[in-house]
C-alpha cells in the first residue's frame, strides 16, 4: 500500500451494504480505519451481526449526518454519484473513492483491467483462461462477481489481477493504474445514471487509461473511432504503448482479423473458425485477449490452445437446450441494445426473441433492420414490455406482451417450430424482476430444463 493511502485510525464511510461496500468496509476495518457502513434500504441482520464481528458500524434505511462524519467516503458501484449523500460530501470537499480505488491500494501484482459496454466478462474470463493455460498464477475479479477488496490482500506479488472494469467503478478513481488497460468498445449504455449524457458515460470509461506510465500498455478497439481516436490521441503525448485491434482491416502494429485468420503484427496466429465461441464480437474479444496475453509474454502456442478451448461465460450466448428441434438460448448477460446487437448477428436460423426488463434508455433503432430480417416474433416481458413492443413489433411479423419471464418463455415454446431459435436476450436490466442477470439467466434456465 502507498504510504499516503494508510488509513490507521481514518474515519471512512462506505455507501451501499451490498457485495463490494461489505467486501471494501473488512478491507479497511481490517487495515485500522473506523467504518461506518451506510445503505439508503435495509441491511439483513446476517449482515449487520457480520459487520458487529468486525467493528464495523451500520446504519440502514437511510442515511444519516454520521456519513460526512469521515475523512472520505468509498461507494459501492450500484451508489450513483448523484445520491444525496455523495453530492453532499462532493460540496464539503471530501474524497470520493470507488471500491476499485480503494482496493488497488493493497495490490502487489500486475493488474490487467478490461472496461467496454459488451464483451468484457468474456474477454476478462478468456484472459485468465490464458493465464491458467500458461501455468501462471492469477485471479479474475471485479465487476465480474468477486469485489476485488475481498481478494486483495491474499494475492502474492506473482499473482497476475485480472479485472473487469465497469464505468461505475471508474467514476471515483483517483491512483488507480493497470499495467495493461483494454478498452472493448464504448456504446450507448446506463445512461440513467449519466442524466442521459453518452459523452460523461464515455468519459468515465476512457478513464481506464489516465494514471498509466511508461512501461504500461493500452490495449484498444482501432474499429470504434471514439476509442480509436481518444487513446491515439492519449498515446502521442504519453510514454504509453498502444496497441490496436481490428476486424476490419489488417494492422500492422497490434491484432487483426483479416479473412478467416488472426494476426498479431501481420503474422499469422489462428484461423477465426478455430475459436472457442462464436459471432462476430467474440472475433474481436479474442483479438483483445491475444493482445493481452503477448504484452504478458506469453507464447503463440499458448494463445492458440486457450483461444480454442475456451468455450465462454454463463448467461452469455448460453445454448440451454435443443428440444423438439428447437435451440433455446440464454443471452441475460445482454443489458443493452448493443449486446442485443451481437447476439443477433450471431444467429442465421429463424429467432424467436424475448426482450425486456428495467429501461435504461434504450434506443432500439441500431437492431431494427436485424430484427426484420432474423425475428419472426418478439415477445416482450417486465416493466419495458410495451416499449419494446413499440420499438421492435412493427419489424416482426408477431409481437406479444408478457408481465413474466416464466410467462415469455412458455408463450416463445408455443411459438416455436423446429428450427427456430428461442433467445433470451433482453437489452435491459434485470432489477424489475430479478436481483441480477445472473437470476434472470439462472430462471430462464430452469424453466426450459422443466419442458
């Protein structure tokens, strides 16, 4: 930990009782800063009798005056910055810190962090995969289910730090600096939480790069010009090294996808068929990943056999079951149109898609024209049910509302003929219905095991 980040005896507020604020409050109680755990709901009291355990004190309901009460507060991604508290201590001049920051402090091994609106639990999950295939010692972390506060203080310096980064955990940075950052793509997305500005919610993810140094590397989408041209633009006054990846056209500095094979400096690495999961994304999460791998070292044959066997991420282009002819799929992980997007182009059967959840301002126009050509009936379920009837009905030939996902899934199955492809892909969030995409994903799938 850097001198200046000991906090022995700080008064800290962590904001939102959740996976990280817990996982981030042990972390500093166990370093000697007094925390005071504050959620705007209620706290189950395994939780609050977890927090007594570890002189951690809580307060739930609502936030009291004890919150400013501190030499700086930490927030939980799902805490916006727009919460009263945090605008609050925004005002009184207290730092700011995301989980992320905070945890970064403790870290001792190299950090590889993965940011993008799509692709990146997939791309994080495929670079440890990497790293296991080449017998190195690393661990996956972050945004992709395990807060890397609860990690952090176990992992040797040898231990590589793989993390998927979100645009939450961004926001409050301050020190926080990957060896290797890879932006994915950056495309409208949680745009409630930027008061509907693209551009703040770009800006937080570009923040990936900002603390980065010479000997570090940037790893970037060379095929979406805002990312292409902000990090160039970074790049040509840094001693940073960028490293490009394209699917369009052939680089000779940094991965390409030209024809069927993969290239990394204009040589010749694997033929695209030979991944381990398809579409056209994945095309670009294994150039991105196969970046990562040689900027660690690692060797060509080591790329080659882990970019073939790996096979993906739960609740992401998941096929749960073929029955009666028919291939039901679960694509949950999909929150936003872009990842709906992907899942599309994925397909060439006749698709039968359901869509839906909590809105979070989605503009469908990007996936009409697929939806016309791939979609023969949408059905829409959850509070945005009716929009995206609106949106995406007139481009199917049918078009149905459900409140449920139980109720959804059941109406796709009478639906379907032999041939069709039934897909969960809901461009929204899951918090109308369920507590994560990984509920939502965990439901469909039960209900399509019990046919």
């Amino acid at each position: 930990m850097k001198p200046e980040r000991n906090v022995k005896g700080k008064r800290v507020t962590v904001l939102g009782a959740a996976r990280s604020g817990c996982a981030v409050s042990a972390l500093l109680a166990r370093a000697g800063a007094k925390v005071l755990l504050s959620d705007s709901g209620p706290i189950t009291s395994e939780t609050i009798q977890w927090c007594n355990q570890r002189g951690i004190k809580v307060e739930a309901n609502g936030h009291t005056e004890l919150v400013l009460e501190a030499d700086f507060l930490v927030l939980s991604p799902g805490v916006p910055t727009s919460a009263q508290p945090v605008q609050a201590a925004l005002a009184s001049g207290i730092p700011i810190y995301s989980e992320l920051e905070v945890a970064s402090w403790y870290a001792h091994g190299q950090i590889i962090s993965i940011t993008g609106t799509n692709g990146k639990t997939t791309t994080a999950s495929m670079v440890g995969h990497m790293m296991k295939t080449a017998d190195r010692s690393a661990v996956v972390a972050g945004n992709i289910g395990t807060p890397l506060s609860d990690r952090i203080e176990e992992l040797p310096p040898e231990t590589v730090i793989v993390l998927e980064v979100s645009s939450f955990q961004l926001d409050h940075i301050d020190s926080f600096r990957p060896d290797v950052s890879v932006i994915l793509n950056i495309t409208p997305d949680h745009l409630n939480r930027y008061d509907g500005s693209f551009k703040r919610y770009a800006e937080s993810k570009l923040r990936i790069y900002e603390n980065q140094i010479e000997g570090n590397v940037v790893i970037y989408n060379y095929d979406d010009t805002l990312v292409r041209e902000r990090v160039e633009s970074f790049v040509s006054v840094s001693d940073v090294e960028g490293l490009p990846f394209s699917s369009r056209v052939a680089l000779s500095n940094g991965a390409s996808a030209v024809g069927d094979m993969i290239q990394i400096q204009k040589r010749a690495l694997m033929p695209t068929s030979e991944l381990g999961v398809p579409g056209p994304h994945n095309i670009s999460n294994s150039l991105a990943a196969a970046l990562v791998g040689k900027s660690m070292g690692l060797t060509d044959e080591v790329l080659r056999e882990s970019l073939k066997g790996f096979t993906g991420v739960d609740h992401r282009l998941e096929v749960v079951r073929r029955l009666g002819g028919v291939t039901y799929v679960n694509d949950s992980k999909a929150t936003n149109v872009n990842a709906l997007w992907y899942a599309l182009l994925s397909f060439k059967s006749p698709i039968i898609l359901i869509a839906g959840g909590r809105d979070k301002g989605n503009n469908y126009d990007a996936v009409k024209s697929l939806v016309s050509t791939k979609v023969h009936t949408v059905i829409g379920f959850g509070e945005s049910a009716q929009k995206v009837l609106q949106e995406l009905g007139p481009h199917s030939k049918q078009a149905l509302a459900c409140g449920t996902l139980d109720e959804a899934t059941l109406k796709a199955r009478s639906c379907a003929k032999a041939g069709d492809i039934v897909l969960l892909s809901p461009a929204c969030a899951s918090f109308d219905l369920f507590t994560s995409y990984e509920e939502r994903g965990a439901n469909f799938r039960r209900i399509v095991e019990g046919f």
